[in-house]
C-alpha cells in the first residue's frame, strides 16, 4: 500500500461525533482488504435503489417508445396489429423483448412490473461491472467505490454529440448490453479472452450495434498487449465479425425520403455538431491521457493499459466519422454511427475518475463524500424533473398520469379494441404533457408513423423511409383535419380511431373521451347501424352536453357520466360494440 502512505490528511483528529466516527472508521478499513462479497453486493443494491431514485424511471418514454412495443408484442403477440414494422425491424435484430416476455410469462408478472425489475437489474449489473473494473485499476476500496459511486451519479449525463446518456431512465435493449460490454471489457483487462469474447457475444445478442464497440476495445486491447505477451489470434477471433460486419454495406447517396430522414437526424454528421459536442468530445480523450503519464502510485498497471485503449478507440471512431461524413457516398454508412463508441469511454472514463477523486480528493473525510455525491445527486433528480415535468418522477406501474395527453393514452389502451388503428398529430411527442411517451408503449395499440422516433427506426431501416414519409405526411397539419382526411386515412390505410386536438364539430365521428380540448373518437359511416338499437339523436345530445361539462372538469365521459347519474348511458354501454 505505498501509494497510500504519506498522504496529507490521512491522520484526523477524532469527531465528537460517534456516529461520524464510525462511518471515517468504515472508510478507514476501504484502505486495505477487500469488503467481503455479501458486503459488496448488498452495497451495490443499495447505491443501485439510491440510483433510481434519484434518476427516476420512466416506462415507455423517448427511445424506449420505440422497445417497449416490441416486449409487449412478445409477451401478448394479438397486439399491434398493424404499423409492426417500425419496431419490430429493431426488436427483430435482438433476443431482448424475448426475454423480457419469456421470464414474465415463467414468473407470472404483469408486464410493467417485468419491465421494471429489468430495469433495476440491469442497474445493478451496470454497477457490479464498474465495481470489477475498478478493481483492476485501483489499490484500496476507497477508489473502485467513489468509482462506482460516481457512474451512479451521472447516469443522465450525455455523451457527446451521439443523442445517447450514459444510462437510460426507462428500460431498452443497451441498458443490459452496456452492463455486459463492460463486464467484457473486465474480461480483457484481466487477460481472460475466451470469457470477454463470451461477454461481447452475449451483448451482440441483445444489442449488435453497442456490442461492436466492445469488440473494438477488445480488438485494440489485444494490439496493445502484443508488446507484453503473445496474443492467440484464436481467442480474439470470435469478435471479428462483428468488427468486419460494418463493411459489408453498399456504398450510394442517400436518396428520396431517406435523404429526408437523415437531414433530420444531425448527430449522425459530426461535421455539423456544435462547438459543445466536440468539446465533449476531446475533453475525456485529454483527462484520460493525463492521467496515463501521471506517476500514480495508487493505481494498477491495467489503469494506463486501459487508458490507453480507450484513447485509442476515441480517435479511430473520430476519424471514421469524418470520413464518412466527407462524403455523400457513405450516406449508407453514417447509420452506423461510429462515435457512438464514446458511450463505452464515458462509462470507464467516469469510473477512472471517481476513483482518482475518492483516493486523492475525498479520501476518508465522511463530509467530503457527503458534499461531492449529495450535490451530484441533487443536480440530477432536478434534471429529470424538468426532462418530465408531466410525469411521475418513477412511473410505477399502474401509475394514473394528471396530464390529458397521457390520461388519454391509458384510456385508449383499457377501453378501444386491441386491432384498432389511430392516427393523430405527428408530432404529438413533442407536446407539452407527452414528456416523449410513445404512443403505442402506453396506449398499446397500431398508430399510423410519427415523426420522431419512427423516422429513427427509418434512419437505421431505410426500407421503412417511403412508408414512413407517406404515412407521416398523410397526417401532417392535423389541427385542421377534415371529415374527407378522416375517411381518406380509413379508406388508405384502415384507421378507425384518431386522436383530435381541437373542439371543432367533425362528422362521422363517435367521440366516447374528452379532456379539454383532446378527444378521441372512432371514424365511422354511419353512426346508426353501429349503435345498434341505441337512439341516435339521444346519443349526439348527451354527447353533446357532457363535451360542455368534460370541458370545464377535465373528465373522461365515462367518468362524467358515473357522477351524474347511476347508469352510464348509451354512449359507453355501445362502446364495446364499436368495431
């Protein structure tokens, strides 16, 4: 333990404080062996609860509106119907919402409460990986858990100029991927191939994109360790397909409304990120190669080993992503996003980090550690609360939302037909009260394209840009849609339910929900064959009258009608009869 020796402060006058006495007593014993391995994993859960607390969780918002579809339609396959195919391309390349929906059938749970305990294992498993790295660059148990302790505070950090955060506050298929392209990355450091090999395959399974990255590391680690030992190029060859498999793609410009698609996505062209994105960018690479030339004394050789690579991988990806940005040719190749490597560093780079803080700067002073993690912690919860400033900060499942966008998306799913079609305003997600919650993830049904995040699935997918263009378009200026739009999408593409934003009297609809001014109503021909024996000219008065009274309250119909009289009229007894 030289490196320890001889710090400043190490010695400290007693607290009159027992209890802060006990916890500096408690960091003290970090300085020398290891925690025992039940310590260490109950440590985990609990910094793992403590990360979802203060990061929140949030089911089915921004890309997770694009995974979630696809764990629900493996877990219930009589789902969506149609419109499949701007979710199913995704869940199609993994074995993620399989196994989501398998173990939720085994252990008979709801599917949201599935989701969720996903979610915090894959929490845990993120956390128990950055522990095992830690424990390969740093000496004392101080180090690896400010490490550890440090990634938990900043999972909503973002990186770079990719769109990605280090780790997601809702559940898709990178928030187990990351964990085992970590656990990979372990697996090199520690000189055990065959087992980092295994690590990257398992992540290629559930996320091949993220898993190339890893095999990357591993492919540059292996270059790196040549100098000190003989590398079998057996044991690196399993992680060579998913580095060579990028090069099989056909070179062309973009074309017609993928051109379209990737115009709206910027971060694919780091040739128009802004002055911010570079900086984090390079600022990581520079700490990083700082730190490898420092004379460390706390540190293990695998820490500038380790640096090293990572540096390595930060400017080969930089580089490839100019390249292909340089020319219109590589159109094709920009949708696989080389700098989406960084996500990999800034997951180390932060455990590195951590490390160096709890061995240099907090040391065993309980207030230091205190103050660092408190306002680290703090900063994130009041990020999150503003990213969702309509949502719960952890949406539980069975969660009821305030707001009528989401209101409306719950009623949706308990109360239309599960083969209903919708469309409404294209760029609903970006409304205020959506906090990006994806409509067929909380609404569980078909939905003609958006244009956010089912333009993303046509960036990865250009055979889905005509088909989303067209649908996307069709639903374009919905605020003044028209009877003859209405029966033109019922007619093009089959829709029979929308979502209308505004209070002006449309015909040939069938409006059961009101709050405010968004309704959703069913298309239909003719309202008196559909309703059976139910009074038509009845039925439009006291349809009429409660969009006055949901007006002024903010109610579902359904609801209105329970409060003012004991039956709930012929409205919502019709409904299930509406096909």
């Amino acid at each position: 333990m030289a490196g320890l020796q001889g710090l400043p402060g190490q010695e400290e006058k007693s607290s009159r404080n027992p209890g802060v006495d006990r916890a500096r007593s408690w960091l003290d014993r970090w300085r020398g062996a290891s925690l025992a391995r039940t310590q260490q994993i109950s440590l985990l859960v609990v910094i793992t609860l403590f990360s979802i607390l203060v990061h929140g969780y949030h089911m089915g918002t921004d890309d997770a509106a694009i995974y979630v579809p696809g764990i629900k339609k493996a877990a219930d396959p009589s789902l969506y119907s149609s419109g499949s195919e701007f979710f199913m391309h995704h869940a199609g390349l993994s074995l993620f919402p399989h196994m989501v929906a398998a173990v939720t059938r085994l252990i008979r749970l709801p599917i949201e409460w599935s989701m969720l305990l996903w979610f915090a294992f894959a929490q845990f498993l993120l956390l128990y990986a950055a522990y095992k790295l830690a424990e390969q660059c740093f000496r004392s148990e101080q180090a690896r858990w400010a490490g550890v302790g440090l990634l938990a505070a900043v999972l909503n950090v973002p990186v770079a100029g990719t769109a990605l955060i280090i780790a997601d506050s809702y559940l898709t298929a990178r928030s187990l991927s990351t964990p085992l392209v970590l656990l990979s990355t372990v697996c090199f450091l520690s000189g055990r191939t065959r087992a980092a090999c295994f690590w990257v395959l398992s992540a290629f399974l559930i996320h091949p994109q993220m898993a190339i990255y890893g095999a990357g590391f591993g492919m540059l680690f292996a270059l790196e360790s040549r100098s000190r030992e003989r590398v079998r190029f057996v044991e690196a060859a399993p992680v060579l397909p998913a580095v060579v498999l990028p090069f099989f793609v056909h070179l062309q410009p973009a074309q017609g409304a993928y051109r379209e698609v990737l115009t709206s996505r910027a971060y694919f062209t780091v040739s128009t990120w802004q002055w911010w994105e570079w900086l984090g960018v390079i600022a990581p690479l520079a700490i990083l190669a700082i730190g490898t030339y420092l004379p460390l004394k706390s540190v293990l050789p695998a820490f500038p080993r380790l640096s090293k690579t990572l540096i390595g991988l930060g400017l080969i990806s930089t580089v490839a992503a100019l390249g292909l940005a340089s020319d219109t040719d590589f159109a094709y190749l920009l949708r696989l996003q080389p700098m989406r490597s960084f996500h990999l560093i800034y997951v180390v780079f932060f455990i590195l980090l951590g490390g160096l803080l709890g061995e240099y700067v907090l040391r065993a002073r309980v207030w230091r550690w205190i103050l660092c993690f408190g306002a680290l912690s703090t900063g994130m919860f009041a990020l999150d609360m503003v990213t969702y400033p309509a949502s719960p900060h952890i949406e539980r499942p069975g969660v009821r939302y305030e707001g009528e966008w989401l209101s409306s998306f719950l009623w949706i799913r308990d109360n239309t037909p599960k083969d209903a079609l919708f469309a409404l305003d294209p760029e609903y997600l970006l409304k205020p009260g959506v906090d990006l919650h994806g409509f067929r993830a909380i609404a569980e049904r078909s939905v003609l394209a958006d244009q956010e995040k089912d333009s993303g699935a046509a960036s990865v997918f250009p055979e889905l840009a005509d088909e989303w263009k067209e649908q996307s378009g069709a639903q374009s200026d919905w605020a003044h849609v028209s009877e003859e739009r209405l029966q033109n999408l019922r007619e093009r593409y089959g829709v029979n339910w929308v979502v209308l934003e505004n209070s002006a009297p449309i015909s040939d609809v069938v409006c059961p929900y009101r709050s405010g001014d968004l309704r959703v109503c069913q298309i239909v021909h003719d309202r008196r064959q559909l309703l059976g024996s139910v009074d038509h000219e009845a039925l439009v008065a006291r349809q009429t009258t409660n969009d006055k009274r949901a007006t002024t309250s903010h109610q579902p119909l359904k609801q209105i009608k329970r409060t003012h009289r004991p039956h709930p009229g012929p409205l919502v007894t019709a409904l299930p009869r509406l096909q």
